[in-house]
C-alpha cells in the first residue's frame, strides 16, 4: 500500500469513528468466507457497520480523534474488524447470537460512550447492557406507575364514596 493510500484509508476510518459512540474491534480470524459474509448481511439489516480494517491504520486513525481509545491499543494484534452502531449492546447481541457455542467472532475491545471494555469475556457483560432507549422507558414506566395507583384509587374511592351515600339516603 502506498502512502497516499494509506493516509486516505487512516482518513476514512477515522471519520468513521467520529459518527459513531460505540465501536467494536472484533477477531474473524478463522471464519470462512461464506460465515463472513453472513455475519456481514446480518448487521447491514440490524444497522450495524462492519469494516476489516489493518491495526496500524486503525491506531493511527484512533489517534487522530479527540475520543481516548489508548486502552483499546493493546487489543490490535492478529486480524481485526470494526463493528459500529449506534446502539451499544448490539454488534455484541449480533456477535452472541451469530456464534452459538463456538469461538469466533471475538470480542477483541469495545469502546462504548467513553467506557472501554477489553477481551472476549466481555460479552455477557457488554450484551446484557442496556441502550439509551431501553433505560428512558424504564424509568418513564416507573414514573407512571405511581400515578396509575393514585388515580385508581381515587377513582374505586369514588365509587365506593357514592355507594356509601346511596345505602345512607336509601336507610331514611
């Protein structure tokens, strides 16, 4: 690869980076062709960016950036992929789901909203996290609850007080 190509590619990774709040570098060492590919059209449906991409230009592209990824450097060794999303647990939901029990894809790093997670025991962890959306509904779900109970109770009370006055005005 010549220079210019190289700093065109550092340049395109690099913006790539910028759009997004959550980046995965996974290892597809050892997966055919045919399973990358798969894995490939799974997270084009599911939104999620997939980039084979060299260490030292992915570094280099890191640091560029005004994001920190320094804890992610030592996980750039062997053949890397970048998964981008917009939602954090979901190149790590598509990774789980695509792999069943075997080894590969791998977790090599993760960087999500300025959290780094490093290694594949990661996944459980970085899977079951919950998205921005997800933790916006449980907490207006929570909110709502409370006043639920009070209007229903006010509402029974209602017509339990009506009842109460009726029995009363009937008795005379």
């Amino acid at each position: 690869m010549r220079k210019e190509q190289k700093a065109q590619e550092i340049n395109e990774i690099a913006e790539i980076l910028s759009q997004y709040n959550t980046v995965y570098v996974a290892d597809l060492t050892g997966m055919t062709v045919e399973k990358t590919n798969s894995l490939r059209r799974v997270c084009f449906r599911k939104g999620v960016k997939v980039r084979m991409v060299k260490n030292t230009l992915l570094k280099k592209a890191m640091e560029r950036l005004d994001t920190d990824y320094s804890e992610m450097y030592e996980a750039l060794h062997g053949n890397s992929a970048i998964m981008v999303s917009e939602t954090g647990n979901l190149p790590a939901r598509i990774i789980k789901e695509f792999r069943g029990k075997a080894t590969i894809p791998a977790v090599k790093a993760a960087y999500i909203d300025q959290s780094v997670y490093v290694g594949d025991d990661q996944i459980e962890l970085l899977a079951n996290l919950k998205s921005r959306e997800e933790l916006i509904g449980e907490i207006v779900g929570l909110l709502q609850s409370p006043a639920r109970n009070v209007i229903s109770a006010l509402q029974s009370g209602g017509g339990k007080l009506a009842g109460i006055v009726k029995t009363l005005s009937e008795r005379e």
